[in-house]
C-alpha cells in the first residue's frame, strides 16, 4: 500500500495585475490556512516520505509553512509539469516515484488535484467523499490510501479517501 497527500495550494492574492499567475503569492487568509493545516497533519501524523511542489510562489509558500512541522529532512523535488498540471500529467510524475517512498505529499493547484483525487479514490469515508466531490478549496487537504505495491502500478480506482479536510473545519476543532 502507498499513502498520498494531495494538497491544494493556500488562498493567493491577485491583488497585483503586474504579476504573472506562476509569481502570485499567498493571500493574508492563505498565510493563515496554511500553518493551520500544517498543524491539522502534525495532530493526524500525517508524514510524507517525498513532497512533490509545483514551482509557483503560492505552492512553494504554502509548503514553506508546512516544513516546520514536517521537518526539513523530507526530500521536496520542483517539478515544473505539476504548475497547472492535468490529472494525466499528475498521475504519470507519481507513476515515476521511486519503489522505496511509501508515501507522497504532492502539492498543486486545481481543477488537477481535484480530478485526480476523484479519478484515484472512488471510494472510502462517506463524509469525506461527499466534501471532496463538493468542493476541493484552496489548502484542502485529500488522504488517500492506494492498493499498490509500486508506485508505477497507480491508475483510476486504485485509492480510497481515507481522509478530507480543508481550513474551514479545521475551525470547528
């Protein structure tokens, strides 16, 4: 079995015309989900063996607030096809993940994440499933257990959502 975090981006501010959408950073809510949701993964133990970033400022902020909490020993590769990636694009940079990582924190941008988690876990906590087809908001946090031995072996309806939270139930603790 394989663990995979599928984390959305914190909220972005695109207050500045002049930047490019790759250059835009974290809003003032993002700078506060962010560390909150850091937080909610540190409670769940939630420790990944490998992070995949996109390069945006908004992915690489948001994963700056996570690394207090995850610990600077965790390998993080900048893959530059996860910026805006399909959920194709997505599945085939897991599918080239090293047999030894058992777990995998990639960290994106919608509508890729969102119809990745959908297409991957089919299945698993109601509730969890239910929010997730709702809404994939921005810092949402998708936990999905698939049944694999290799990473290689991932496709449509290996996973099972095991997990779904997103900064506004984080509130509700």
């Amino acid at each position: 079995m394989r663990i995979l975090y599928l984390l959305r981006h914190a909220k972005s501010d695109r207050g500045n015309p002049d930047l490019s959408d790759i250059d835009r950073p974290l809003a003032a809510r993002g700078r506060r989900d962010a560390p909150a949701m850091a937080a909610y993964m540190d409670e769940q133990r939630y420790r990944p063996d490998l992070i995949l970033c996109s390069p945006a400022a908004r992915t690489r902020e948001t994963l700056a607030s996570l690394r207090p909490v995850l610990g600077s020993d965790i390998r993080v590769e900048y893959d530059p096809k996860l910026y805006l990636g399909s959920p194709d694009v997505l599945l085939r940079r897991l599918r080239d993940v090293e047999e030894a990582v058992a777990s995998v924190l990639l960290v994106g941008h919608n509508p890729g994440l969102e119809r990745l988690a959908g297409a991957l876990a089919p299945r698993g906590d109601r509730r969890a499933l239910a929010r997730m087809r709702e809404k994939f908001p921005t810092c949402a946090l998708a936990v999905i257990h698939l049944q694999i031995d290799r990473w290689e072996q991932a496709d449509v309806g290996t996973g099972t959502l095991t997990d779904f939270m997103v900064p506004a139930g984080l509130d509700d603790d």
